[in-house]
C-alpha cells in the first residue's frame, strides 16, 4: 500500500535540491518525495485505465457495431452513471477528503472511521432507495430519454438498465472508501479502479457473450469457454459494467485492513452536515456545467456543420490524456497533504501549505509545457494514426487536428488551475471556485457568441480556452491573497525554462515532421505508428537535453528520485 507519509526509504535528497534557493525542513522534504511517488502511482494508474478503456471500446465496438441495442446499453449506463456523476462522483472528493484529513488530524482515528462508517451507512440507504425507484420506474425513465426507440430497444433498454441500476451503489460506495483512502494519503488501490472497472467490462463481455460473437472478434475457432449465452448478446456488456462497478469497490478494501465500521445512521452528524455545506457548491457547478454549459455548447457545435460535435469528442477525448497524467495525478497526490497542512497553518503557519502547493504547481508546469507543445505539433499524424479508419476522412483528421490545437492553447492554464482549484478545497472553501467557475463560464458563452459568425466552429475552442485562462488567473489571483503570496516558489523561473525547452522541442519537430513523412509510408497504419513512435521518441530526448542545458531542477529531482527508487 503506497502512502504519503511512508516513502518506503526513497532519499529526500537529490543532484539538485527542488528548494535550492530556500531552506526546507527535513519533514518538507519527505513530503515532497511523498508527493512525486503518489503522482506517479496515480499517473500509472490513469494509464492502465485510459488503455484498458480503450481496450473495453474496441470489444464492444467490434462485438456491437452501431445498432438499437448499442443505443439501449448506452441508455442503461448513462442513467445511473448521471446520477453518480451529479450526487457522488469524483468531485466528492472536494469536500470529503478535507473534512476526513481533518478529522484525522484532530480527533484520531476512531473518529474517522466512526465518521466512516455513518457516510457509508447514509450513502447506502439513500442509494438503495433510489435504484429501487429505478428498477420500478425503469420504463418511464427510459422512455423520456429514448423517446424514439422501436418496442423492442424500448423493452432492451428497460431490461438492462434494471440490470445497470445497483451499481450506482457500488459505485457511491467506492467513492466514499477511495476518498478515505485519500485522506490517508494512501493512492494504490483507489488509482488502479478505473483499470480493474474497465478490464472487468472487457472480460466480462467476452466470457459471457455468445461464443459465435468473440470468434468474430478473435478472428478465430470457436470459443469454448464461453460461460453463457444470454437472450440478447449486450446484456454481457451490461453485467460486465456491473461487475466492473463491483470489482472497483471491493478493490478499496485490501487498503482498509486496520478500519473498524459499522452500521451507524447519524444524519445530524456535524461532519455529515459540514460535507454537505461543502458540497453544495461543488455540485452547482456540476449541474451548470451539465445541463446549460453542455447543452449550450452542442447547440452552437451544431449549427456549424454535420460532424462539429464529433470533431468536438474527438479532440477532447485527446487532450484529456495529458491533462490526466499531468495535471488531475498531481491534484490527487497533493489534495491530502494540503488538507492536513491547511488545518496547522494557525499553529505551524503558511509556509508549508505554500512549499507543498509551489512543488505541484512546478511539476505541473515542467510536464504539461512539453506536453501541449508536443501534442500541438504532431496533431495531425496522431489524429491520422488513432481515428483516420474506415469512414474517417484525410478531411476529418485536418478539422480534428485543429479543434484539438485550439483546445490546447488553454491546456497548461487548465492544468495549473485544477491544482489551484483543490488548494481552495483544502481550506475547506468550495464557493470560491464555484463563484470563479461561473465567472469564467460567463467569459466562455460570450466569446463563443461573439466569434462564432466569423470562426464558426473554432469559436468554441478558442472560447473553451478564454475560459481556462480566466479560471486560473483569477484563481492564482485570490488564493495568493489569501495565503499571503506564493513568493519564493520560483513559479516564473521553472515556468521560463521548462518553456523554452518545450519551444526547442516544438521547433525541431515541425522542422523534422514534414521530412519523415517523406522517408516513412503514411498510407498504413504501420508507417503512420512509425511516425508518430519516432518523432515522439525525438521530441522526448530534445526536450530533456535542453532541460539539461537549462538545468531544470525539477526534472533532475524527478530523475533522482527515480534512479535511487530503481537501485534500492
């Protein structure tokens, strides 16, 4: 079990000190080392879920293709999926694991998991309440959103989502035990969820979809392992998300060995009412987010063409890769260690609130930069090479390719704020990003309504990156109000450096790009993996020399501790 505060006798030194030009204490230091580890097990488990999601699309794609029942599934995971995303989610995390690192810290540990174990009990009383209203109700809920299914995707539909609906449970549940997990400072098991959520999904479908389906798939003899053949071959898929919302939960409790919970329904509990108070906020701007800000978006999207919302999808469904590796891994890793810091700043003062927020904010600035400028120069061949197939057009990949490069511009803003954003939830303050969230959003729906005559579509990107800019200036602006600056984190130095390597990086690669295009086929899938391998292996070494040249401290850090974790 990986934790924070026990770095399994990693140095806290390294070739150049990530405070070099400020003394830090011996306990900072390990907090650092902490903080690195935890986002890298966050970040390997982003990976593993982003891949075997990938994984999970390619079966049920190739299983499915686009058909009624396809419709009906997605029907039956998007309702539960909804209401998980609006009551629970991961931004429950926002106000959970503040409250529970403060619980922690001042009153111990019985009182955490009495607190605990009364979330737990609340989250699945109330839960099971509400799928027993979907399991009656089903019919009518999926005839308001699938109003125009024949009867028999209708009855499908009905079908699988009473099949679908107790893993709302599952997944609530799972978000309460990860969250814990968290105020632990402990990430191994609730950052590879996703994983076994999605690798459930994919063998799940394949051990319980009729054998004649996956020897299509595998292009090979029949399958004679196959355990079931149910009536309709999507409800495989349907008990595979089941199973997967199961499998995720019931991974979290391996890391709760030492709990002691039970049954206990305290609703007047005031740290019940205090997570309440703080989620409030947080789930407005869920909901203006989903139900204006979206619908919004896709009614502008819509009047600029056909394909405008996919290219949208596309584009987004890219950007979010380096945003999670990056930006969400660092949020996650520093969340615990800031809330546990912003509840001594009375007694032990700001500084190392300020310290542990400086090295996230550097790491994030080193890794994104190359990030983004690496991902805006080779936009069109990873297009190519992940979506140009089938139906997919040279003309789709040149649009794709620069939605996604507008969307980019605001990507490093977006990764900097998110970290911001959970510094304000450490402090236990959820209204202040909320109020900047609908500021920011106010910025996006006027841009988007003013440029779009001239840039139609385009509009839309460079109004989502108004957006991000806006959030994170204002948000640097009134949390370094509020903790009396963020001086002497050396923000503008790592900021100038790690910059100017990415330039060099960027420079070489368009220079290089159009000439290996020449000497390497992309008529085929093996030239364009080919292009996409080398380049990004170029563009990769050019950066870390230039961050040698610039003696970037953060990446000799991260290189140090690497090395000295690799030989022990």
């Amino acid at each position: 079990m990986t934790t924070i505060d026990h770095a399994d006798n990693l140095p806290t030194d390294s070739t150049i000190d990530i405070a070099s030009t400020e003394s830090v204490s011996a306990e900072q230091a390990e907090t650092n080392v902490g903080v690195a580890r935890a986002t890298g097990v966050v970040a390997l488990g982003n990976i593993a879920s982003r891949v075997l999601g990938l994984a999970r699309e390619i079966v049920l794609t190739n299983l499915f293709g686009a058909s009624g029942a396809v419709d009906a599934l997605n029907v039956a995971i998007i309702i539960p999926k909804a209401i998980y995303d609006l009551l629970i989610g991961g931004h429950i995390n926002s106000a959970l694991v503040p409250v529970l690192s403060e619980v922690s810290t001042r009153d111990g540990q019985k009182a955490l998991w009495q607190l605990v174990s009364v979330l737990l009990s609340l989250v699945t009383v109330i839960l099971a309440a509400l799928v027993l209203l979907i399991e009656v109700f089903a019919p009518q809920i999926v005839r308001l959103i699938g109003s125009g299914f024949d009867a028999d995707t209708f009855a499908l539909a009905t079908d699988l989502l009473r099949l679908t609906a107790p893993a709302l449970v599952f997944l609530s549940l799972f978000a309460v035990l990860s969250g814990t997990l968290y105020a632990l400072r402990s990430f191994t098991w609730p950052a590879f969820a996703g994983a076994v959520f999605n690798g459930s999904i994919v063998i799940a479908t394949l051990l319980l979809v009729p054998g004649e389906r996956v020897t299509t798939v595998l292009n090979g003899p029949h399958v004679e392992w196959t355990l079931v053949r149910p009536a309709n071959a999507i409800t495989a898929a349907a008990l595979g998300w089941l199973i997967g919302a199961l499998a995720q939960f019931v991974l979290q409790w391996p890391g709760l060995r030492e709990s002691r919970l039970r049954f206990s329904i305290q609703w007047n509990h005031p740290a019940v009412r205090r997570i309440t108070h703080l989620y409030a906020p947080v789930m407005f701007s869920l909901i203006l987010d989903t139900l204006v800000i979206r619908t919004f978006s896709f009614n502008l999207a819509s009047q600029t063409g056909e394909g405008s919302i996919g290219y949208m999808a596309w584009a987004t469904t890219l950007i979010q890769f380096p945003q999670g590796l990056v930006a969400t891994a660092i949020s996650i890793a520093i969340l615990p260690t800031l809330s546990r810091q912003a509840t001594r700043i009375a007694t032990e003062g700001s500084k190392p609130f300020k310290d542990t927020l400086g090295l996230g904010l550097r790491l994030a600035i080193t890794l994104i930069l190359p990030a983004a400028i690496g991902l805006f120069v080779l936009a069109t061949p990873i297009v190519a090479l992940i979506f140009e197939h089938g139906a997919f057009t040279a003309v789709d990949t040149s649009i794709t390719s620069l939605v996604l490069r507008l969307y980019l511009i605001g990507l490093p803003f977006a990764a900097i704020d998110l970290l911001l954003v959970y510094a304000f939830y450490a402090r236990q303050d959820t209204l202040t990003p909320a109020l900047i969230g609908a500021l920011s959003l106010t910025v996006y729906m006027i841009t988007a309504l003013v440029l779009l005559p001239r840039y139609g579509l385009f509009s839309l990107m460079i109004a989502d990156s108004m957006k991000h800019i806006t959030h994170a200036l204002v948000s640097a602006y009134l949390l370094s109000r509020r903790i009396d600056g963020l001086g002497h984190q050396r923000l503008l130095l790592t900021t100038s450096k790690a910059g100017a390597a990415a330039l060099v990086m960027g420079v070489v690669g368009v220079v290089l790009t159009p000439a290996l295009v020449t000497v390497v086929s992309t008529q085929h899938l093996i030239g364009e993996m080919l292009l996409v391998g080398a380049m990004g292996g170029i563009s990769t070494i050019v950066f870390l020399l230039m961050a040698t040249v610039l003696r970037l401290e953060e990446l000799y850090w991260i290189a140090g501790l690497v090395k000295r974790r690799l030989l022990g």
